[in-house]
C-alpha cells in the first residue's frame, strides 16, 4: 500500500470577509454638551445616535453605554485620560448603584 499524500489548499480561493466598520464616537462634542447640562435626548439627537429601530424601545441605549465609559474615563484629544463629570452628588451615585444591584 502507498502512502496518501495531504495536499495543503492555500486560503487565496476563501472569501474575504473585511472587518465591520464602526463610526467614530465623538468623544469631544457629548462632553461639551454635557457640560452644557444637555439633557441625554438632546445630545443623541445631536450626534444622530438615536436607535429608532430598537427591539426594546430604547432609543437612547448606545449613548447611555457610551457616557457610563466616559464617566469611567476617556482619551481627550491630546492623548490624556480625562473623567466626564457626573452632575448628581456622589451619595446618588452610590445609592443608585445599590438599588440597582439589589433590585438584579
């Protein structure tokens, strides 16, 4: 019996698939107007992120999930890592961390 050669098959003949381009959050334009005291609605509208499209009705999900990152912190233009400022006192903060984690 004669050894069955395996020939490697090069990927060339494969699909490529290119990565999924994102659109670039404008970090610098939300802090400004959040510190303008914008509401979350009007800075949405603002930047034209508003899912009308949304399963659950959340129309504002995405900028939430973006403005809790940059309460965490971000890189500002210059490269540095700055906080976005929260407008309620921190006591709220924490008691509504707990009232979520409790009702969870």
């Amino acid at each position: 019996m004669g050894q069955v050669q395996v020939l490697r098959t090069s990927k060339l003949h494969r699909k490529t698939v290119s990565k999924r381009q994102y659109r670039k959050f404008p970090y610098e334009k939300v802090a400004k107007l959040w510190g303008q005291c914008k509401t979350i609605a009007q800075i949405g509208h603002s930047i034209k992120r508003v899912d009308k499209d949304s399963a659950t009705g959340d129309l504002y999900h995405s900028l939430r999930n973006f403005l809790y990152r940059m309460h965490r912190g971000y890189k500002n233009k210059s490269g540095r890592t700055v906080r976005l400022p929260h407008r309620v006192s921190q006591l709220t903060i924490r008691a509504a961390r707990k009232a979520g984690l409790r009702a969870w």
